[in-house]
C-alpha cells in the first residue's frame, strides 16, 4: 500500500484514495461491474490509489494497481446477475469492511454503485462522515420484479418504489448515467445542483485490432448475415422483443443468423431462451455463444452485420451499446436504450415496443452495406469524442471536488492533469 496522502496547501495537488463499493462479483465482464473495473483502472492510472471493496468472487481479469478488498468465504464462485440470498450477507459484511477500511487507508471519499452498494456507502457516511457520491446506473422499479426473485409482484414493487425514494437522498452528490435517469431523479425530489450526467466509458484499445473471421470459421458460419445480441439473458434486458423482431427478419433475409453472445454462464437462462426460439420455430437459425472472456469480446461483435439493443424504457446507459459503438459496428435499438445513438445518423431506432420497426431496421441494414459502413464509423466515432475513459474520470474528479472537505479539495485539481500510463 502507498504512504498516506500528504496534507495540501491552496493550489497543491495530489493523489486521492478512493474506495469504490461494488457490492456485485468483481471483476466481471459484464454490466456495472465492467464499468467499475474500467474506471478504477483510469482513475489509478490519472495518479489516484483506488480500492475495490466487493464479494468474495469474480472473474480472472486484469486490474493493474487497483487494490481489491473482498468480505466473506468463497461460497459459489459461479457469477450471478440480479439478488441472491447469499447477497444481504455479504453487504453486511461489507459495512464492517468499509468502516476499517475507511479508518486503515486513510481514504477520502466513498463512491457507491448501484443500490446494494449505496445502501453501504450510507452506512459508511453517517458512521464515519466521509463524503459519499453514488453512482445511479438504473431505477429498481424497472429491474428489480424481472428478476422474480421477491414475491408476490405487489411486495416486490412497494419495495422498489421505497428503494428508488431513499437511496439518492443521503449521497452527498450523485452521477447518473443517462439524462434520462438525472431528470428522473429531479422530478423525484433530488436537488439539481446535487445531480450530473456521467455515462458510462469504454477502452476503445481492447476494440483496436478484432479479427472478424475467427468466429465465422469456428462456428462454420460462412458469409451468412450475423444480427447479434450481447449482454446477459436478465428478464429487464427484453430479448424476447428481439425474437419478435427476427421473425420478420427471417421473412426478408432467409438466410440470416440471430446470434445471443452471452458472457457469463447461465443454464437456467440459456434453458429458457433455447425453449422460446423453439417455440417460435426459428432454432435452425439461432447461434448460442459463451461464456466467454471479455478479450474474446471484439471479435465475437466484429463477426456481426447488425448488433442490437432490445430493450426499451431503459433509464440508465446499457454498456453493450457502448461496446456495439466501439466495435464499429451498424445498429439497432429502441429509443429508451438509444443513448448517444441519433437515427440514421449513427445507427437506427424504433419506437419502444415497436418489434416489427425493430425488424425492418435491421433488415434495412441487413441489405444496405454502404448504410452499414457508415452508420458504424460514425458510432466509433461518437465514441472516441464523448465516451471514453479518460475524459469521464475527469469528469468523476471533478464530482468529487464539489464534496470533498476543503483542505483535500484541491486534490481533485488533477482533473486537469495528464494520466501517468
């Protein structure tokens, strides 16, 4: 571990310890969990010393010089979206992890994700007064029933909207990842000087040199062309939309291929959904990919013509999109999801629910290679303007300013500074 910070005078400049409460597996290659891990990473690499405090278990992916810290025993290392039972226990564990941590590293702010990890960050708040920004990634009353993890409906509802009511309130600022989810919040009670727009980032590197035919030849696809889904098999994610939507695909383009590229492992889910496309008669034309590993990521997205977003009403900013825009490649999503995304300029959108729109724009792109070309350049390039890494971080920097006690405020000057690596 590094010395503890040195005290600041007006107008010096060092580095912060910053602890982020990923109450989540970390690091995964998927979600919340990939932001997390991405912007510790940029955070450490702009001077600043960044603690992970999260579950006992996550996948073997590298970190640099962020410190992990994991509560608990090694119970189940398999990756699971969504509540759990095991989860509450390893939060509690969490508080009394932070509290130490808090105290032994000296650090100078708390900065929560998602609700389980704001929940603790409160707790670390009010028991040792450092300042807390919460990063809002979504709302519970458009996740938490999809899980079907409480019942009945009505209990699990009543405890989203209580949820979505409390946890914004005690964090000393917030970032949302969307305007959406910032307006949301406002309308909902939070003071607008207390809430920003961060997105989320990508490292547009890991998407530099993708080799599109790998994946063709190992799945003995040929030339056929690919529409592809990335991301997990979650209820919230709207696949079924997607299938809807490819049935009519299929009446245009025959010989086209749904591909579901899947990054962690989940039988239940992947039962599911096999059972579904059975049922709509199209399995003969469906690819089932991963798990797999995040460097495995570009060129299972270079393979496809089309990538697409399914789900509508969506608050927060879904990282996969991010991940289609990096990659380059042509899509399609409905409006709630199209962030960053303007139609027909970089990629193309239907109205929410509208699954016969979906699958006429991807036909349209399916039998349009120029429309392609252009519409995934110019997603790559929104991307290299406005979302990656290094220019959110400084936009994180400067959160933290407006929160951090007076004498450590001039910490956050390096906002303004040059990355070290």
């Amino acid at each position: 571990m590094s010395a503890p910070a040195a005290t600041l005078s007006t107008g010096q400049t060092r580095k912060l310890r910053i602890v982020m409460v990923a109450a989540c597996p970390f690091p995964a290659n998927y979600g919340s969990p990939a932001s997390i891990r991405e912007m510790s990473i940029n955070l450490t690499r702009m001077g600043h010393e960044v603690f992970v405090l999260t579950y006992p278990y996550g996948q073997n992916l590298p970190l640099e010089k962020v410190h992990v810290v994991r509560v608990g025993q090694v119970a189940d290392k398999e990756i699971k979206v969504g509540p759990t039972w095991r989860k509450p226990f390893h939060d509690l564990r969490m508080v009394f992890a932070l509290l130490s941590l808090i105290r032994r590293e000296r650090i100078d702010v708390i900065h929560a994700h998602n609700y389980e990890g704001a929940l603790v960050g409160i707790l670390g708040k009010w028991l040792t007064g450092k300042p807390l920004l919460y990063n809002a990634v979504n709302t519970m009353r458009d996740e938490l029933s999809g899980y079907k993890f409480i019942r009945p409906k009505w209990l699990s509802d009543t405890l989203a909207r209580a949820l979505d009511w409390f946890v914004p309130r005690p964090a000393d600022f917030i970032t949302a990842v969307s305007k959406e989810l910032e307006a949301q919040l406002v309308r909902e009670g939070i003071p607008a000087h207390k809430v920003t727009t961060v997105a989320a980032g990508v490292h547009t590197e890991l998407f530099d040199n993708p080799c599109a035919l790998r994946f063709r030849r190992e799945l003995k696809l040929g030339d056929a062309p690919i529409v592809a889904y990335t991301g997990t098999l979650d209820a919230f994610q709207g696949i079924p939309n997607l299938y809807t939507a490819f049935v009519e695909v299929l009446k245009a383009v025959p010989t086209a291929r749904l591909a579901l590229i899947t990054p962690i492992d989940d039988p239940a889910g992947l039962a599911r959904e096999r059972a579904r496309v059975e049922e709509l008669g199209f399995s003969a034309s469906m690819i089932w990919a991963g798990p797999h590993p995040l460097s495995d990521l570009p060129d299972y997205l270079a393979m496809a013509d089309v990538a697409v977003v399914p789900r509508p009403d969506c608050p927060g900013h879904p990282v996969k999109l991010l991940n289609y825009m990096t990659s380059g490649r042509a899509i399609v999503t409905f409006s709630g999801s199209a962030k960053g995304i303007e139609h027909e300029v970089n990629g193309l959108v239907a109205a929410d629910y509208d699954c016969a729109g979906l699958g006429a724009q991807i036909v349209r792109l399916l039998q349009d290679v120029p429309l392609r070309q252009k519409l995934g350049a110019a997603a790559r390039a929104t991307v290299l303007s406005d979302y990656t890494w290094d220019s959110i971080c400084r936009k994180i920097l400067r959160c933290y300013q407006q929160i951090l006690p007076h004498e450590t405020k001039s910490a956050a000057a390096v906002a303004q500074s040059t990355p070290t690596s």
